[in-house]
C-alpha cells in the first residue's frame, strides 16, 4: 500500500471543486429549517440565565445595597429569569415546528428525488 499516493489524493480531494449536489441541498434545508429555532433558543436561555444569576445577586446581597427592598428586586428579578428559563423550551419547540413546516415541501421533494436516483 501507497501510502504517499493515498495521502496526495486526500490532499487533491480538498483543493478539488466540489459540485452542488442534491444532498448538500438538502442539508442546507434541513440547516435552514433549524437554524432560527436554535440561534434564539440558546440567545434566550443566556439571557434568561444571566437575569437569574443577577436576580440571585441581588437576593444573596451581593451586589446592590443589602437593604430589604433590593432582595425582594432580586427575588422578582430571580422568578423572572426561572420563568424565561423554563417557557425557554416551548418556544423552541414552536419556532422549531414553524421552520420544518415552511422548508417540508422542499426538503420532501429533495429527499425523493434522491432516493429515485439511489435506486
């Protein structure tokens, strides 16, 4: 076995120009279809997560004056950030379902397409 005729192939392989196939196509849909859903997910959940540890801040007296009515804030500001962390999810799950119905015609018509010429 060649070993420097296998790794100049891998090397040609790389610089070669690819073509747009119908899987790379389908893919891309299938990226499409998920990408909003996952891009606001994890902005949401940071943000939600940065409100609680900043509402628990405030409730520990870590940050603030100390006095009573900054960790009742720091309380409210805490159940604000558990709220947005835990409706987080749904929110996904609805963006999620929204993108797959507006890419499923395309990706359906893609995918059989591939399989016809698989056959």
């Amino acid at each position: 076995m060649n070993t420097d005729k296998i790794y100049a192939e891998k090397i040609a392989a790389e610089y070669a120009v690819k073509d747009a196939s119908k899987v790379v196509a389908l893919r891309k849909l299938d990226f499409k279809a998920k990408s909003k859903a996952n891009i606001f997910t994890y902005s949401f959940g940071i943000i939600m997560t940065l409100v609680l540890g900043v509402g628990m801040c405030l409730s520990m007296k870590v940050i603030g004056d100390g006095s009573s009515f900054m960790t009742a804030v720091g309380i409210a500001v805490g159940c604000l950030g558990i709220l947005g962390i835990g409706i987080n999810y749904p929110i996904y799950k609805k963006l999620l379902n929204c993108g797959k119905q507006k890419y499923a015609f395309e990706i359906i018509e893609l995918a059989k397409q591939i399989s016809d010429e698989a056959e």
